[in-house]
C-alpha cells in the first residue's frame, strides 16, 4: 500500500504523477492518439471519450492501460509509464479533461 503525502495529491485530490503534466497530456494525445484519434473519438482502438468510458471505473481503464489487451493492438504501459501515472491518466480519461467537447 502506498501512502501519499498531501502534498503529493493534486488540486482535485488525485495523485501527483510522477512525470510531467504535458509530458503526460502530450502521451495521451500523441501516443494514444494515434491509435484512438487524434481527438480520441476513435479510429483503430475505440474512441476514450467519457461518454465511451462511461461503463467503466476508473480501475478498469487504469488496468486496460497497465496491462493492454492481448490479441489486440493495445500494448501493455507498465513497462512505460509509473503506477501514479496510469491513474493519473485513466482518471483524466474517464473526466474528459484532456479533450474539448
């Protein structure tokens, strides 16, 4: 179990990642962008919007994106990216607060 200090949360109490804020953002636009749209509206992988995600917590996107989906494109990030910043992103995934409307 790891604990986290407070000032390890962010603003909206998530965990702080433990890369960059655009590093990260610019990640998700990029690199999964380019499988799942440019605007993650989909496009080989399905669209990660919140209304397409809406099905799923959060633990499930992070655990999508921790372990991919064998037999598919999806790849595997935890050799990639830290825990904190698979949260991070699934979070930011499910909210929609890397995308405009």
């Amino acid at each position: 179990m790891v604990i986290l200090s407070p000032s390890a949360l962010l603003a909206d109490g998530q965990p702080e990642p433990s890369s960059s804020l655009s590093a990260l953002e610019n990640l998700v636009m990029q690199d999964c962008g380019s499988c799942h749209g440019m605007t993650l509206k989909g496009g080989l992988g399905p669209a990660l919007r919140p209304e397409n995600l809406s099905h799923l917590p959060e633990k499930a996107i992070a655990a999508i994106i921790r372990e991919g989906i064998p037999g598919t494109a999806m790849p595997p990030w935890k050799p990639l990216l830290a825990p904190v910043d698979i949260e991070w992103i699934s979070h930011q995934l499910k909210t929609g607060e890397l995308v405009s409307p």
